[in-house]
C-alpha cells in the first residue's frame, strides 16, 4: 500500500522538477544574501578607506616637510637660532615707508655677492653669486637658508603661475611646487641663449629674455616663438593690457600680448630698469649725451614721459625706482631717496655704505633694500 502524497502550497505534487526549482530557489536565496553581505563589506571597507585617508595625508605631508628641510642648509646655528658664522650689511628692510631700515642680513655667508631679492609663496629669496638663498617672510629674526637642491649655476628667480622659478644663464629652469621644497625641471626644450629673465603674464603666456632676443610661449614651454630679436631683455611689466620691458635700445612696449615691440624711450643707451606704478609706469635709461642715468615716469600707457629726477644728484649708477603708496623711492650711489611731491624734491632716507648701492624691490608694501656693488 503506497504512502500518503505529500502536498506543497503550491497545487502539484512533489516530484523531480519541483525539487529542481527548490533547489533553484535555494541558490538564489543563498546568491541574494552573499550579494547583500558583500554590499555590506563594500560600505565598512569604503568607511575605513574614508577613516586612512586623512592619516595617510599627514604622513604624505610630512614626508614633503622632510624633503624641504633637507633641501636647505641652514646657515644659523642649529636650535639656539644664533648665528654661527655670516656678515651683515647686505640686504635691509623697511615696514613703515623707509622711515626706519632693519639689517635683515644676518646669517648670510661672509663675501656674499647678492643682485636681487624677490618675495613669493611667504618667502624671501636672495640672489647671489654662488647660488639662492630664502627666508620667510614671516620670521621675526633672520633665518637664511641655502638651495642645496639647486646648483651654484642657479643664480636668479622669478614668479611663476604654479610656483617661483630659478633659472641658470645657460637655460635651466627649475621650479618650485608651491608651499613645498621640491624643485622640477620646466621648460626643458628652450634652445635660448644666455638668459636674463623669465617673466609670466597673467593670462599665463611665458617669456624668457635673453641676449639673442625675446621668447614667448603659450603652451607652458612645449613651444617657442621668437618674439623680438633687437638685443638682450633683462626686466619685464605687466599692466591693464601693456608690456613693457627693458632692452639695448631702451624702453620697448607691447599692445599685442608680446607679439610685436615699438620703442617708447630711448636716450641713446640703453634700459635699465622699469617698474609699474599708480596709472603707469616708471623707468630708468641711460643718457648718451648726459653720460647719466635718468629716471621718467609715463601715464598714458608709456605714450609719453616726463622726468623726475631733478632733485637727484645726476649718476651713471642709479639702480632703481619703486613706489609704495604715494611715495616714490631710489636706490642711488649715495643711498635710499624718497620723494613726497612727485619727483619735484628728494630726501635722503638711508646713506649708502662704502662704494656700494642699494637696488630696492617691494613685496607687499614692504621695501627691500640690496646692497650691490655699483649699479644694476
């Protein structure tokens, strides 16, 4: 006698195909739950990556921290912040519009040859012969530190859009990762020679002067157009649309972006220095026939220019202007001018000392003061 037939919810009796689809249920059940514990140890592992990251970041910057103090040597002694060896009387600063100057030079090498300072990305750097030296500008005492990183051959900086960039007169150009100490080879197909200047307009357009002309560039340096051929270019501007820049055949201004350069002021030497300033510019020529540096300032975009210079005593080794506020000031054989009336009358701020001058740069309404030998 057959047993009793057993009877699912379903309306058929159990039979082969009915345990085919049991099992067939079981596995997806079973796939179902693997797949939402799967989910499960996405999320945890997802919240533990969102957990690492942040330490992973500080150890990274840490690591870049490292990397910076290592590629500077410290030339003050280690810890106590006293000086073990350096020279003073190389470079000063003034906060208050030149009424007082303070000797930042401390801890710099002794027989130290500078040629400029330039601020950028919170730091000083300072030219010299045997390299680049920086400081903070937010340090209250002098703490000079040397590039080791870049070669005595690096000798010159200058802005740049993704960071400051040192350069060689060979054409070599490093450039420094903001708020870091790692320095990375940039323009690396530049055939120019003897460079003098690098310059970056805000539009992100890079020119580099040399002795055999301008270069420009649009694509970061991949490509070079030579711009203009008339001799060397050591300084270049920027402002409302204009460039200007110095040249052998004096001041040479641009309304195209660089493209084409017309001379604006000339004396029959050449350009030494040129400077933006309230609703223009300012300049330094050479004077053929005064045998002179002359100081000019233009506003109708460098169109036309008129001097400033009367109160000075005429020099052949005048090295440059600056104006911060409604002042304007000089770097002179005799020291630091200051002028209240527009160049009409000067005031002597600061003697020079010795047979040196002072060729001045300004960061932030902050006046700096480099003690050279002659002119610039």
């Amino acid at each position: 006698m057959l047993g009793p037939t057993y009877v699912l919810p379903f309306t058929f009796p159990l039979h082969y195909f009915t345990i085919k689809k049991l099992y067939a249920t079981l596995f997806v059940c079973i796939f179902v739950t693997l797949f939402h514990q799967s989910i499960l140890i996405m999320r945890s592992l997802q919240l533990l990556l969102l957990f690492l990251l942040p330490c992973f970041l500080v150890c990274q910057q840490a690591e870049v921290q490292a990397l910076f103090d290592l590629s500077s040597t410290a030339v003050t002694g280690e810890g106590t912040g006293e000086v073990t060896s350096g020279a003073g009387k190389i470079i000063f600063q003034s906060t208050d519009g030149g009424q007082t100057w303070k000797d930042i030079s401390k801890g710099l090498p002794e027989g130290l040859t500078p040629s400029t300072v330039f601020a950028g990305d919170g730091e000083l750097f300072l030219s010299a012969s045997n390299g680049i030296y920086r400081n903070s500008t937010a340090s209250k005492t002098a703490n000079w530190k040397k590039e080791m990183l870049l070669e005595q051959s690096f000798t010159t900086v200058s802005a740049g859009i993704g960071g400051v960039i040192a350069f060689s007169n060979n054409g070599r150009f490093l450039q420094k990762a903001n708020y870091t100490g790692l320095w990375m080879p940039v323009f690396t197909d530049f055939k120019g020679r003897m460079v003098r200047n690098v310059f970056t307009t805000r539009e992100g357009s890079v020119f580099i002067g040399c002795d055999d002309g301008l270069f420009k560039s649009t694509d970061q340096g991949k490509t070079w157009k030579h711009v203009m051929e008339d001799g060397w270019v050591i300084k270049m501007v920027e402002s409302n649309g204009l460039l200007l820049c110095t040249s052998q055949s004096g001041i040479l201004r641009s309304t195209d972006g660089g493209e084409h350069w017309e001379v604006v002021l000339s004396e029959g030497g050449v350009g030494i220095d040129v400077e933006v300033i309230k609703g223009g510019f300012a300049a330094i020529n050479y004077n053929t026939r005064s045998h002179t540096r002359r100081i000019r300032t233009s506003t109708d975009g460098g169109k036309t220019w008129q001097p400033i210079d009367a109160g000075l005593p005429p020099s052949l080794l005048i090295s440059s202007i600056q104006q911060v506020g409604d002042y304007f000031y000089c770097g002179h054989p005799k020291g630091i001018y200051r002028s209240a009336d527009q160049g009409k009358t000067w005031n002597l701020l600061l003697p020079t000392i010795g047979e040196k001058v002072f060729n001045l740069s300004v960061s932030g309404g902050v006046l700096y003061a480099v003690l050279q030998n002659g002119g610039c």
